[in-house]
C-alpha cells in the first residue's frame, strides 16, 4: 500500500492538539478528510463515536451508510475486523470486496468508538500498517478530549444555569478587577446590562463606596450594606485561585437579608415589652410571698409553709427567667451586641454574691460549691449588671446539671492579656457536636436526664454576648461523662482597663 512520504506528521499533529486540549469535533471530520492522503487507494472512511458525543463523520463511499454503520459498529467486540458482518455490509449497499473497521482503543472492553475503511485492495496490509495504528491511537485521543469538553461544557451551562436562576445578585471578577459576568438579579439592582458592563471596572457599576470598600477588603464577613430604598444586603465574597494557587478573580454574592433584619427588631421589640409586663406581677407576688413566709400574716403550720416554700421558689424560677428574657431583649439586632452600661467592677465582689445567692438550692442538691479570685485580677471597667447576670447564668447552669452530692468550681485568674472565669461541674459532660452549638440562642440539648431541668435556653447566649461586647470570648471544655468546664474571658485592653475612659 502506498501512502503520503510524511503521514507521521499529520498523525502527529492531531496528537499534539488532542493532548493540549485543542481537538474539537470538527477535527474528527477534518481527519476523515486526510486519510485520502495517507491511504490514496481508500474509495470510503467513517467514524463512528459513541456516548456521550454519539457523532458520525464519513467521506465516499460511505457517505450514505451513516445509519447502518452505527447500528453495526455498536455490535462489534473489540478489535480490528477485516470485512465484519459481510451479509449485514452487502444488505446495506456496501459491496467492496474488503471492508476493514477497527475499534479504538482496540484494547478496551468499551470502546469509544469505531473507524471504518472501504478499500479496493486487500485491508491485511492496511491492518498490519504501522500508520493505521497510530490513527486509531490518535482517535481514541481526540474522542477522550471532545467528550471531556462536552463535559465541561455542559457542566459550565449547568452552573450558568444555576447562577442566572439565583435571586440573590451575583458579580464575577477576573483578575484584572473587570467585571466577567454578573446574573439578572445583579442586572436589576444595578440598572445595568450585562453586555454593557462587562470587562468594565466595579466602579462603572457600583457606584456606592461603602460597598466597594467592603469588596476591595475581600474580607466575607466584613459588614452589611444598605440601598438607598432601605434594602440591605450582605457581602460575600470569595477569592479563586488556579490550580498553580495564582489569583483567578473574586465571585460577589449580595444576600439580601432586609427580612431577617426586621424580624429580627420585632423579636427584640416583643421580648422588651413581655418582660416588662412580666417583671410588675412577679414583684408584687413576691412580696405578699415573702410575707406569709415571714408570718407578718398569722402563723403557718407545716404543711403551708411548705406551700409558700414552694411558691416562692416558682417565683424566684420565673423571676431569672424573666431577668434572661429582658437582658436578651437588650441585644442590639442593629450592632449584635449589648448596650453596656460600664462602672468600675470588682470581680471578687461579683463571684461571691453569685455563690451566696445559689448556696440554698446547692444544699437541696448536697452540692460543694467552691470559689476563687486570685490575687492578681484588677478592678476592671465593665457592665456591672452583665458580669453578672452572665456568671449567674453559668452557676445556675451548673447547679442545674451537675447530679446530686458532685461539685462545682468558681474560678477567676489574670494574666497580661485577659480575666478568664471558669465555672467547672461535674455532670454528664457534652458531646463534641453539642458543644458547637451550646452558645446559641435558645439551645437546650435533648438528653432525657435533662427533660425536667426548666430553662429558656437563653443563658448562655447572655453569657457569649456579654463576653463578645467586651471584646472578649466564651466557650466549653467538656468530656462526656467527666463534666463540663465553661469559660468567659474579658481582655485587659482598651475601654476594659481602668482609667482608659479618662484618655479618649
């Protein structure tokens, strides 16, 4: 068989750009073209490719055969095949005396596709041809990259799809700080076209500097920014790299959250006034409680002391609960954080009221309950009334879930950075997943030991608020089944430090 001085280059050719990631669909077609010029006794050509591209390209003599060819193609095992299926070739118009279709790769149980040949010499050589398998090598390449560009092709639209049915305004920037592409909900809130913008700098679109300053600082939790229609979104922003880690462009989501916001004042605005509304009945029953306690009223026999024992320890239950309702109602939906109102705060005077004030429902439960200032904690400048109510909301808790007979530590230490109180049990402990959560508003953990302890959830949430407003911290060490160690730290810093409100 005859064939061009150079098919080596050719082949070549199409190797390099199925490699590089040039081959399209067209190549296959552009390959069928050439083989004239690698085998010039060839009088038909075809390729058949399967899932998921499923194209035919064909030249000559098989030009009409597209349909049969891939019926019969889909039925052939792997291999090269000299004149495959004779009866089924001849039925079907294809009546040269040699026929040769190969599959590649030839050495898989599934092919990719099929490459046939219509000869008028024998195919034996043209199998055997060192040319011919460098073809089929070459093709299996090229079906390989066009079916992965399909893929990401598809992909690409998918993800598209996804980002032009998005309510939230999306904004894609690429390297040079142009923007690429931006969704129609951004389109809507900027006034803009997409067409119009693109490759234009931020600014062209963005015309408020609060939001610029949050992009530019590629900071995702940075802040919240407001329209001049009263909306109001939050920023995220996300960086993307290539595979070497350089810098790829930015991709902005605008999350408008002016509902949660509002619901959020609501919520506020309702917790201020129920536990006002609640705080003038719970006074007066304490009193005229507390007066039948003290038989200011008659006598009491057993029995209804221990009535009034009873009532008067629901109203010091309802009266915490109360006081959590109305300090959490003093959390700022606007800032996340509390009002403080500071004063000069002696830690030590603080702890030993708190434990004073639990030292009878500790001995109901036969609890030890054990303090300790070290000698280096300063007078601090904080909120009085927070420190407060926040360790309270820790021993109370303790008390609440350390079994009867155990014992709870009250400890405050100092260093150069920070206070750090520590309220240790020795309860049932609390799992890993648990102790991600447990500062959250409203979080009680579902333990049947604890379905009878009452609470609103609420209290350490104070307890995280009042540590973060102060520019501190709280947290949990805890090991199931060997109690549970909960800390707040308060820096020596800034308007925490004595004397610092005298220097501003």
């Amino acid at each position: 068989m005859s064939v061009n001085t150079n098919p080596q280059t050719l082949i070549q050719q199409f190797l390099r750009q199925a490699v590089s990631g040039t081959a399209s669909e067209s190549q296959f077609t552009h390959m069928m073209q050439t083989l004239p010029t690698l085998f010039p006794t060839l009088s038909g050509a075809a390729c058949v490719i399967f899932e998921p591209l499923n194209k035919v390209a064909a030249f000559g003599s098989l030009t009409d055969q597209v349909d049969t060819l891939k019926t019969t193609s889909a039925s052939l095992s792997p291999g090269i095949h000299i004149n495959p299926s004779v009866a089924k070739a001849q039925s079907s118009g294809i009546n040269h005396q040699y026929t040769l279709a190969a599959t590649f790769p030839s050495n898989t149980p599934a092919p990719m596709g099929v490459l046939w040949l219509d000869d008028t010499e024998s195919p034996d050589a043209l199998a055997a041809d060192d040319v011919f398998t460098s073809m089929l090598d070459v093709l299996a390449l090229l079906a390989k990259n066009a079916a992965a560009q399909s893929a990401q092709q598809q992909a690409e639209h998918q993800v598209e799809a996804l980002i032009e049915s998005t309510v939230d305004p999306v904004i894609i920037v690429n390297p040079n700080q142009g923007i690429s592409y931006i969704n129609p909900a951004a389109e809507t809130l900027f006034q803009v076209q997409a067409d119009t913008i693109r490759n234009q700098p931020l600014s062209t679109m963005i015309q408020s500097d609060e939001l610029l300053a949050l992009i530019e600082t590629h900071n995702r939790h940075q802040g919240e920014w407001s329209t001049h229609n009263g909306q109001t979104y939050l920023p995220r922003i996300s960086m993307v790299h290539n595979h070497d880690n350089s810098f790829a462009g930015l991709v902005i989501t605008l999350q408008n959250i002016t509902r949660y916001k509002k619901l959020s004042r609501n919520q506020s605005e309702f917790t201020r006034i129920v536990s006002h509304d609640l705080r003038s009945p719970l006074t007066a029953m304490q009193g005229f409680a507390d007066m039948l306690d003290l038989q200011l009223v008659g006598e009491l026999n057993e029995r209804q002391a221990h009535f009034v024992d009873k009532i008067l320890s629901g109203i010091t239950q309802m009266t915490a609960l109360v006081e959590n309702i109305q300090d959490a109602g003093r959390y700022d939906p606007e800032t996340g954080f509390y009002e403080l109102s500071r004063s000069h705060c002696d830690l030590t005077e603080i702890i030993k009221k708190v434990v004073d004030n639990h030292l009878v429902p500790a001995e109901k439960q036969d609890l030890h309950v054990d303090w300790e200032v070290a000698d280096n904690v300063p007078i601090i400048y904080a909120d009085k009334h927070m420190l407060d109510r926040a360790i309270t909301n820790l021993v109370d808790n303790a008390i609440k879930y350390t079994p009867n007979g155990g014992t709870i530590n009250v400890h405050v230490t100092a260093d150069d950075a920070e206070v750090r109180i520590s309220v240790r049990d020795s309860g049932l402990g609390i799992s890993p997943e648990n102790q991600q959560r447990m500062f959250e508003r409203h979080h009680r953990i579902a333990r049947e030991e604890h379905k009878k302890v009452k609470g609103s959830g609420l209290g350490l949430f104070i307890v995280r608020s009042v540590a973060q407003r102060h520019g501190g911290r709280a947290w949990v060490e805890s090991t199931e089944g060997q109690g549970s160690t909960f800390y707040l730290s308060i820096p020596l810093s800034g308007a925490n430090v004595v004397g610092a409100q005298d220097t501003e």
